[in-house]
C-alpha cells in the first residue's frame, strides 16, 4: 500500500510545481461560487427561504459540492494517453495494479486541488455568504464516510468513461457529457430541493445524488435513522455495480489491445 501512498504524494508534489496553475484555481472555484451565488442572491430577491429551502442551505450546498468537486479532480485522460503513447503495455507489466495506480494519483491531484483552491476560496466567501453550520459533530463525520463512498462512486463511472478509450480515438466528448450530466443530476448546478418530484424520483434509480446531495444532505442533517442507512446502502450498491461494469470493459479492453498489438 506505501507504494501506491508514494503515487498519491508525487502527483501532490508535482502539482505544486506549477504555482500560477494553482493561482488560477482559486480564481476559478472563487468565481464558480460568486456567479451561482448571485444568481440565486438575485432568485431569492431577499426572501428567507423557497419552499422550506433558505439561502444559507442553498449557499452551503454549493460551497460543499465545490469542495467535493475539488476533492474529486482527476486526470480523466490518463488511459486514453497511455494507449495513444503506445507506454500501455510497459505499465501493465510493472508489478504495481494499474486501476489502484490511477486511483491514487487521483487522489494525490484532488489533495492539492482541496488545499490549493477550495479552502481558500471557503476563506474569502465566508466573509460575505451566509453558511449553515453542519447540524452535530456525528452529522459531520457522517458526512465524511459519504464524501468516501461518492468519490468511490464518481471514479468508477469515471473509469467506465476512460475505458472507451480501447475503441474510441478519443473519449473526451463522452468525459464532457459524463461532468455536465453529473453536474446537473447530482445536484451541483441545480440543488435537487429545487427539481420536480417526477425528476427527484428518477435520479434515486441513479448513482447521481449520491455523488453530491447525499453528503449535503448529511451535513446539514437532512437524514436521520434509516434513512442515512438506506442511503448509505445505495452508494455501496452503485460502487459493486460500476465496479462490475468497469472490470467488464477493462478486461475486454485489455484483450482487444492484445489482439491489436499481435
């Protein structure tokens, strides 16, 4: 496990290599936070709450999904790269497993990108947005084995979008559609206590929400008893299902590339 640790520590220390990059990023995520702020400043129109929803919710719902959305950066080209180099075939015979080796460089990029760009950006907005504070401290570490078990769930989707590469030329028009559809349905964009009940409804048949709005919904407190267990459930039970479906197209990916280098 140290080796795969090291992955996750040289991705961090790499990133830090390129300070302006990372000067960006907070000028990036302080101006996502800014713009969906107004808007919603501006939607409210200075009422206390739509709905049942108040401003602080829906300002805390997009702080914490920015901070996920740091958190859960990612190379989404690193296996098209590696097949369109031809340096494929040398990593799968390095005694290291390929899919942990992404997973802990992922890690090492989303490390940076919290530290560099979202906690600062958390500094400067909370001078001027209201925040709900999270309901008890068992609500907050909740939420934290929720953030766990949804980056789990984004990266095998992740992984499944990647694995395209083995017969697509380039997968990043369906990484494109991959982050607006998530972004949507997850409810970073759009809080899902705004969407229709039919929609709600639909996306509880998906992984979506339990990206995002889960550990919201956790943090603010928003699930007690049986339903943070049933919710709980449902992240595992789509991260045995996308893990299935990602070993799937892994291996019949790996035999086509054997065939194709044949």
């Amino acid at each position: 496990m140290n080796t795969y640790i090291q992955f996750a520590v040289i991705k961090f220390r790499n990133k830090m290599a390129y300070r302006f990059d990372y000067l960006l990023g907070i000028l990036n995520t302080l101006l996502s936070f800014v713009v969906y702020w107004s808007i919603y400043k501006a939607l409210y129109d200075g009422a206390s709450a739509v709905d049942g929803v108040t401003f602080s919710m829906v300002t805390t719902n997009f702080i914490i999904s920015l901070g996920l959305s740091s958190a859960f950066s990612k190379n989404e080209m690193f296996l098209q790269d590696k097949i369109k180099q031809g340096t494929i075939a040398n990593e799968l015979l390095k005694p290291v497993n390929f899919k942990l080796r992404m997973l802990f460089e992922d890690i090492g990029e989303g490390a940076f990108s919290v530290v560099f760009n979202f906690l600062p950006t958390v500094v400067i907005a909370a001078f001027f947005a209201e925040l709900s504070a999270p309901s008890s401290a068992v609500n907050i570490f909740l939420c934290l084995i929720s953030v766990v078990l949804g980056y789990i769930v984004l990266w095998q989707i992740s992984f499944i979008v990647q694995s395209w590469s083995f017969w697509l030329f380039s997968v990043w028009g369906l990484v494109t559609i991959k982050n607006v559809i998530i972004n949507i349905l997850a409810g970073a964009y759009i809080p899902m206590w705004f969407m229709p009940d039919w929609l709600k409804n639909a996306i509880r048949f998906t992984p979506f929400d339990s990206i995002y709005f889960t550990p919201v919904q956790l943090y603010l407190g928003e699930l007690q008893g049986w339903e943070i267990l049933i919710n709980f459930a449902r992240q595992i039970l789509w991260i045995v299902i996308l893990y299935g479906i990602g070993e799937l197209c892994w291996r019949k990916g790996i035999k086509r590339l054997v065939v194709q280098g044949g």
